[in-house]
C-alpha cells in the first residue's frame, strides 16, 4: 500500500454511520438488503426493464390483431405476419435448446448473470422489496422497530399499502401471463364481466398466489431451496469462470480504522460488512463462492463506495475468476476455452435451424400418402389404380380454393376430386382419391408421379408432391 494511502485522513464516521445498524444475518431473519447506488445497481435496473416486455408486449397490434399469440386452443403461435403450426414444432424445439445453451454458455463465462439480472424470482423479489423498505423501513433495526410498534393508523395504513400494492402485481402477473394466450384486450373485459374460461381463471389464481408468496415472503429462500439452477451452477463452473470475488490477499487481515488512518499492518477490508449488508440473499462474499451468491453485483458496488471513501483502489470486491486471485494466471481468452467453444457451436446450429426454418415457411403444407391396403386395384377394363390421402394444410390467414392435379405419368387420371376444394384457415382437409393408369403404360412394379395443389385465387401459391404409383410386377 502507497505512503500516499497510509497517510490520507479519512472520515470515519460516514462509513460507520451508514452500518451502524446492521447486523449480518445468520439464516434465521428476514434479508433486508440494503440499497445502494453503483454501476450494477444500475444495470440491474436496466436490466429488470426488458421485462417490461412481458407486461406490454400482448396489447401490441398488428394488421388489426394481436401481434404476438400463442393460441394453443388453434393450434398455432402467431408473431406478427408469421404463423407457426404443430408442423413446425421442431422450431420452437430449437429455439428452446438455443436459449438452455444460451445459459449454460452464459454461466461459464460470467456466472450466474440470468439469476443476478434477469431471473423472474430476483426481478419481482427486487421490486417487492423496494415497495417494503420504503414503507417499513430500509433496515433490519428499522423494519423490526415497525414489526414490534403497536397498531395504530399509520401502521395499519403501511401494511394495507403494502400488501395491496403487492397484490396489484401479483395480479397484473396473472394476467399479463394469460394475455399471451388470448386476446389480452378481450381477456380484460372477460375478467371484469366474469366471463372468463376456467382455464383462465387458474392461471390468474396460480400466478397471483405465486407471485405474492414466492416475491413477498420466501425470496431468497426460492433460490436457496426451489430453484434447480443454483444446484447445477457449480457444474458450468470452471477456473477462467469470472465471478463477484474478495481478494483475500489484499483484504486480509482485516482490521477497523482507528484514527481516521489506514492501518498498515492491516489489509485494505476494514469489516465494515457493507458486502453482506447490500447482498439480497443475506451471504457473505468474503467466505468464497456460495450456493446463494446470485451474481448481482451489489456486493462490488458496495465495496467500492467503501474503498472511495477510503481512498483506496477500487477492486477489493470485483469480477475475478479463480485463476487470478489464487493462481496469479491471466484469465483464458474465451477462443481456448473448449467448453465456451463447444456451447458456441450448439448454439450456432441451433440459431441457424431456426433461421433456415423461418426463411423457407410455406403458407401451405402439402402431404400425400399411398394409402398400401391394398397397394393397387387391377379393373375390369385392365387399367391400375392406387388410392392416395391428399392432406392440405392453409397457413394462410384466409381461407382458400385449391384445385388438385397430377403429372409425370402418362395416361394417368385423377378421380374423386373433380371440382375444387375450399380449406379454411388453420385447418386440413384429407381427401381421398383415386389415381387409374392403362396397364400397358405400367412396365415396372413403381413409377413415381407428382401431385400438384394451386391456389384457384392465387396461382403464384402452388406445391407439389412427389410419389409413386405401383403396379404388378
């Protein structure tokens, strides 16, 4: 530590007045965090906001309907002009496994980062406790003071607030959840009138009893006991892995500052436990990595306010992996490590099937199936049929006229579908049809053909479908 360091005179008492009443909680109280400003505190709030997206996104509108539906009675997800049947499933199957990889890819690199900022249970906890610390007290001395103070009308008219505001949310959860599913519009006014279907009444019940006691009550203890995720973490973990970190070398030992003067036989923590104080699950950093440490940052923010008002070099508490602080190693660069290396390439393959799916979506599906029961009729003018199953999928938001056809075999005909058949949007229509070839143009067991299907109203919408027609050997 610089001259410079030991000698500067510090102001004691800020640092010792903002503490004074706290006290480390040991497991068996209520966290009460407390909240400091800081550049993570900061981005957390930001962070927090892309949920914003949640809460606004169903009341979006697009062409005059919902822009993002997920109508699972219809059997289709809807986002903006784009519509995604139980035939494309897989996409969605991709999509899902892109953002799991996401995570874990995530986690190696920086730890916990979707717990810290992004997480549902830390935003709604996050947001619950700032409405309680600003009416109960930001302190566990202040909050246990209002706890023990007889009722009165300010008391009761704080825990009335409190709780109802916590209700307000825990609903709006509820309801926003549903309005992904249905008109959220129409849902609002089911709900008013009573209207709404059972289904939609258990998912505001569920959401609203969840939210209320997992953001109000348990908290931490979700991520500490509930959450599978915490457990996992220290798989995804390795040594280049950067995570919030005490450098205990600097750190240690510890020692209160006596005189307005820095001690220097002590090391730069001056237990102040503004880290613990901050720490929404009630943990203390200095011990190492814990199960509860959710990546957030605020213990780093806290440290460093400290170590500005101490005149010492920020850093004590920082984002460090373990190579650094016990190996004295620079951190791998993400290019070397194999397991960075390895989710990125999942990752890469899953975006690019989702991409490839989404640029060739058709607004129809076409699917034709040799029925083989029996493979082929020989009629008493000598002729061969088959019967096949045309299935036509509309993905279009209209319904539509399609006009059936065949080609690539001579003498073929179609029959049993004579005049145009009309599909309603979102739906299939199998049809059975008969295919009937001369024999003498049937030299061999199989002979491939090709089912066409046009769009009476739009001909530039026209599939086909390869098959075959098979006949005696």
């Amino acid at each position: 530590m610089s001259e410079q360091l030991k000698s500067a005179e510090i102001d004691v008492s800020t640092i010792y007045a903002d503490v004074s009443d706290w006290h480390v909680n040991a497991g068996g109280a209520k966290v009460t965090a407390k909240r400091m400003a800081g550049r993570f505190r900061r981005l957390k709030w930001f962070t927090m906001s892309v949920w914003l997206v949640f809460f606004l996104g169903p009341y979006l509108r697009w062409n005059g309907k919902q822009a993002v539906l997920f109508d699972i009675p219809g059997r289709q997800f809807n986002f903006f002009d784009i519509t995604i049947y139980p035939q494309d499933i897989w996409m969605l199957s991709l999509t899902l496994l892109f953002f799991a990889i996401l995570l874990a890819a995530v986690t190696s690199i920086a730890g916990r980062v979707f717990c810290g900022y992004f997480c549902f249970q830390t935003v709604w906890t996050d947001v619950y406790t700032f409405i309680e610390t600003r009416l109960e007290g930001d302190t566990p001395q202040k909050a246990m003071k209002f706890k023990n103070a007889p009722l009165s009308a300010n008391k009761i008219s704080r825990i009335t607030v409190k709780h109802t505001l916590w209700l307000a949310i825990a609903l709006l959860t509820g309801v926003s959840f549903a309005a992904w599913f249905t008109d959220a519009y129409q849902l609002w006014y089911d709900y008013f009138h009573l209207q709404a279907s059972l289904a939609a009444w258990i998912v505001l019940g569920m959401f609203t009893v969840g939210t209320y006691v997992f953001a109000g009550f348990m908290r931490e203890q979700v991520c500490f006991w509930l959450c599978p995720y915490a457990r996992l973490q220290g798989v995804m973990y390795d040594q280049d892995t950067v995570l919030p970190a005490y450098d205990a070398e600097r750190g240690e030992p510890r020692g209160k500052l006596k005189k307005a003067a820095l001690d220097s036989n002590k090391g730069s923590c001056i237990d102040c436990k503004v880290c613990v104080a901050v720490c929404p699950t009630g943990i203390d950093i200095r011990k190492g990595q814990q199960e509860g440490c959710i990546t957030c940052g605020m213990c780093i923010d806290a440290c460093d306010s400290i170590m500005d008002k101490t005149n010492q070099p920020r850093g004590l508490i920082r984002y460090a992996s373990y190579k650094e602080l016990h190996q004295k190693a620079e951190t791998a660069p993400l290019y070397k490590r194999p397991r960075v290396l390895i989710y990125s390439s999942i990752l890469m393959m899953a975006l690019s099937g989702v991409g490839y799916g989404f640029a060739t979506l058709s607004t129809t599906e076409f699917q034709v199936i040799h029925n083989r029961e029996p493979l082929f009729v020989m009629l008493s003018d000598g002729s061969i049929q088959n019967r096949y199953t045309l299935k036509m999928l509309n993905k279009t938001p209209e319904n539509i006229e399609v006009q059936y056809g065949i080609n690539g075999l001579e003498g073929a005909t179609l029959h049993g579908v004579d005049d145009s058949v009309i599909i309603e949007s979102g739906k299939v229509v199998p049809l059975q049809v008969l295919v009937r070839v001369p024999s003498e143009q049937v030299d061999e067991s199989l002979k491939h053909l090709t089912f066409t299907a046009e769009v009476v109203s739009n001909p530039d919408i026209s599939v086909e479908y390869h098959s075959i027609f098979m006949g005696p050997k």
